[in-house]
C-alpha cells in the first residue's frame, strides 16, 4: 500500500516540476502528458466518487459551470468504453451536458459514444445535447455549420438527431431547433439542467444575427426511462 502511495507522491512531483520548470519541448513530451493525464483521471475519480448529484460536461475545453465535472479528449475520449470505465461507475451519473460536441465525431463514433453515455447514466438521468442546426440555411450559418468547417464530420437537424438518440435508447424533447421549412420552435428549458450558450437564449454573436436570432442550435433533451 504504502509503495503505491510513494508512487503516486513521486509521479506528482515529477508532474509539478515538469509543467514549472521544465522547456516546453519537454512539456511536450509523452511521459508529461502521460503522467498528467494519469493525475487528472485519478483527481476527478476522487471527485466523482463522494459527488451527489454527479454532473458532466463532455468535450468542455474552457468551460466552467458551477457545480458540474468538465472533461476533455484527454481524460474522456467519448468513443472509447475505456476511458469511462476509468471515471465512472455504469449508471452513476446524473446529468450530461455536450455543446458543440458531437458534430466533430463520425456517425459511427457518435453512436458509440451516445451508448456510453446512456449506460453510465441513471435511470431518469439526462444528456442535454446541442449542435449546429443542418435546417438553419442562412449562409453565413450554413458556412460555419457544415463539414469540413472546424472539423465537423457531420451536419445534425432536428429529425437526423433525434432518430439518433431515440436509437441508442433516449425519450426525446426538443428545445431549441428549425424544422425542414425553416421556422424557428422553442420551448423553456432550464439552464441550471445544462446551460447552451450557442442558443437563442443566451448567445449573442452580431456575424449570425438573423432577426432577433444570433447563433441557434438544435438542442435536445434526451433522457434514460
């Protein structure tokens, strides 16, 4: 026990002294960035572990909401039952929140990774999901929304995303979306269930300003019965 203790000491340390001291072609090297991403997985399982209600932003980058979990590709690749399995306990979490996020996965890869989600969800438990919406066709939109633009692979609407969710097992509810003959439908949500900030609600970028519009996106409950 206390040798496994001494090693954790030791790959801290090593961390620290490499991201203070260390060249940036070091910090750049695979033993750093193995050692950090060990820290950070056993940091948010330590977390994770006394947390209740646990909440989780997936593909979060800087993102920083009170009170949930925010991971990156490099603690929580979302394709890979590894990754999860190193986190969580399967049917632990509360809530799921991905912005912006899925578009950037192949479709198979985003059937996989919506099947880790509703297994390590609980029953009742809730992914609130939003990407780029495919029937908002303005084109200053439409050019940033669709593949290859900003590594997206594929271009969501309404009925292709939640014919996606329903299929890995999800009770659907829109929130924010176009339907096919480009009127705008939205309904209340609750923010502090998952804040979008690419939503009517709450985004105010003037390069997409359509009316009283800026950015939208398609935003979906889904939810594990």
């Amino acid at each position: 026990m206390f040798a496994g203790y001494d090693r954790k000491i030791r790959e801290r340390i090593i961390v620290m002294q490499l991201k203070n001291y260390a060249p940036a072609s070091l910090r750049d090297s695979g033993l750093y960035k193995q050692l950090s991403r060990k820290r950070r997985i056993g940091k948010l399982r330590r977390l994770v572990s006394t947390a209740k209600p646990i909440k989780v932003v997936l593909g979060a980058g800087p993102t920083q909401f009170a009170g949930w979990f925010q991971t990156d590709k490099e603690i929580l690749d979302v394709t890979l039952p590894a990754d999860w399995r190193a986190l969580f306990e399967p049917e632990s979490i509360d809530s799921l929140l991905s912005e912006h996020m899925l578009e950037h996965l192949s479709m198979a890869d985003a059937r996989t990774a919506l099947a880790e989600c509703y297994r390590y969800l609980k029953p009742g438990g809730l992914l609130r999901i939003a990407v780029p919406d495919g029937y908002r066709r303005d084109p200053d939109y439409l050019k940033e929304a669709s593949p290859p633009n900003d590594g997206h692979q594929v271009l969501y609407n309404i009925d292709t995303l939640t014919a996606l969710l329903q299929g890995a097992g999800f009770v659907t509810t829109p929130l924010e979306y176009f339907d096919a003959q480009e009127q705008f439908h939205a309904v209340p949500w609750n923010e502090n269930e998952g804040l979008i900030q690419r939503s009517a609600r709450f985004d105010t970028q003037k390069d997409f300003q359509r009316g009283h519009l800026f950015y939208t996106s398609v935003i979906v409950d889904a939810r594990k019965p």
